[in-house]
C-alpha cells in the first residue's frame, strides 16, 4: 500500500479517536477549542478565550452542550482550565513534552472561527 495512503488512514483513526475529548468552548458568538481531561468535566483552554467571560457553555462532538465556569486561568501561559457540568466525559492525556522532538509531526484539531473539528498534521 502506498505510504501516503497509509498515512492518511492512520490520521483519519486518530481524528476519529480523539475526536470526541475535543471541545468547543462557546463564549458569545466566538467559538474556541477545548481538550476535557478529566471525565469529571475538567477541561484545558486558553486563557484569551475566557477573559472577561460572563456565560460560556461547551460543545461536545456530538453536538451536546454543557454550561462551564472558570476554574482558574494563567495569562503568562495563556492557560485556562473550565469545569463543564456534567461528567463521565472520555479524556485526552497529556502528552509528555519532554518525549516531543522539533520536526515531530503532530496533529492540531479544533473549532477556529466556527469551523467545528478542524483537522490540521
């Protein structure tokens, strides 16, 4: 089988694996991306996203929302971690930056502008 194909059938597993720990942190009418790493709710975003946020909720891959408040966030890492209301989420691990090499291939997936489970190596 040709290597490129391979490759594409493996990145499709991937997607569809890790899809469903990938969410949409909805704050007004933007719409930002999340990882859940606790099934308890607990999700990882970005500090920008939640800055000064009133009511924001999350989108969960098949289509379910969830309201979220702001557990904490830090503006030096531009991190943010939400608390969904609601549990027995399926999780992503973090990886281990320490094993990541430069020129890794790595995969971004996420909600940028609204467009729901973008997928980019």
């Amino acid at each position: 089988m040709n290597l490129l194909k391979q490759l594409s059938q493996q990145l499709e597993a991937l997607v569809q694996k890790t899809s469903p720990a990938v969410v949409g942190v909805l704050r007004g009418q933007g719409q930002a991306t999340g990882v859940v790493l606790a099934q308890d709710g607990y999700v990882l975003t970005n500090a920008h996203v939640v800055e000064g946020a009133r009511r924001m909720s999350a989108r969960m891959n098949d289509g379910d929302e969830h309201r979220a408040h702001v557990v904490g966030a830090d503006e030096r890492t531009d991190l943010a971690v939400l608390k969904l209301d609601t549990n027995h989420l399926p999780t992503l691990p973090l990886a281990d930056s320490r094993e990541v090499n430069v020129g890794q291939l790595v995969v971004a997936i996420g909600n940028p502008y609204r467009f729901e489970r973008s997928v980019s190596l």
